[in-house]
C-alpha cells in the first residue's frame, strides 16, 4: 500500500469512526499504532511503548472532536509528541546524562549507539529532532507541534544538534 493509500484509509476510518462505528475506530487505532510509536519511542525511549498507548487513549477520547478529518496526522502528531516528552519528563528523564559520562573511543559499549546518545538529550531536544530530523517537519511546523515561538523551535534544535554531535563524536 502506498503512503497516500495508507493515509487515505486513515482519514476514511477517522469519519467512520467519528460517525459511531467502533469496528472503524478500532480499525484506525491499528492503523495509526506504527506511526505514533515511530514518533513516540525516539523521544520517550525506553517508555515509547508506555507513551504509544497514552497518545492512542488519547486519541481514542478525542476524536471526535477533530473538525477536519484531512489533519489527522498532524493532529495525531502533536498529541504523539505531547504524551511522549509527557511521559519521559514523568520517568525523570527530564535531566539529561552528562555529555562527559560518553564512554571513550574504543570502549566496548556502543558510544555510536543511536539510542544511547538520544538518552543523553532532554525530552525537548529529542522531541524537536524526531520533529524535523525525523518526520522532515519545518522549523515552523515543528513549533507549532511543540507549542512555542519558531525562534524557540529553532534555538532547541541547534541546541540538540550541537549535544548529539558531541555525544556521536566523543
């Protein structure tokens, strides 16, 4: 299936399952499970399955409020993101890792690991770089997700930026 099929049938289910039918509703949360834990595992991490399941509650409660069943995604995404920088703050992640802690080229553990350096980020700044980095969001978009100025957006991303390379690189 194509990606504009995918979609398409994403926006079918959503009117379906806006107008009361549960088997639609059902229908559509499987179809939007991958695409939200694709947002919500690199900003949550380790809680990316705990923050999957809150933003598809959330969804579940409030569609059928959503006006415009043509922004789903958009509207899924920034309900994905907002549970999943929700639910890493709650496990105290909030704090970042020392960027010294870096275990030493050459060290056994994996220092290049993808994972291990986006741990070391805050919530924030991994939230801004799956927005843009990941989902090939613009800088303005990104804020609007994440619900601050566009100057704001970009300042965390050159921020994130900076630490993942510091991270990668060490």
């Amino acid at each position: 299936m194509s990606p504009a099929a995918g979609e398409d049938r994403g926006i079918a289910l959503a009117r379906a399952a806006r107008a009361g039918n549960t088997l639609a509703m059902h229908d559509l949360l499987d179809h939007l499970t991958p695409y939200i834990a694709r947002i919500c595992v690199p900003i949550a991490l380790a809680d990316g399955p705990d923050a999957t399941q809150e933003a598809l509650v959330a969804v579940f409660r409030a569609l059928r409020g959503l006006r415009e069943p043509e922004a789903l995604y958009g509207w899924v995404r920034a309900i994905a993101v907002r549970e999943a920088v929700r639910v890493a703050r709650r496990a105290a992640r909030a704090v970042p890792a020392e960027l010294a802690d870096v275990p030493e080229r050459g060290d056994p553990q994996p220092a290049a690991d993808i994972g291990d350096v986006l741990a070391r980020l805050s919530p924030g700044h991994r939230a801004v770089l799956v927005l843009r980095d990941v989902e090939g969001l613009d800088e303005e978009a990104a804020a609007a997700v994440l619900g601050v100025p566009a100057g704001t957006a970009k300042s965390r991303l050159h921020r994130a930026r900076s630490s993942f390379r510091k991270a990668w690189f060490s």
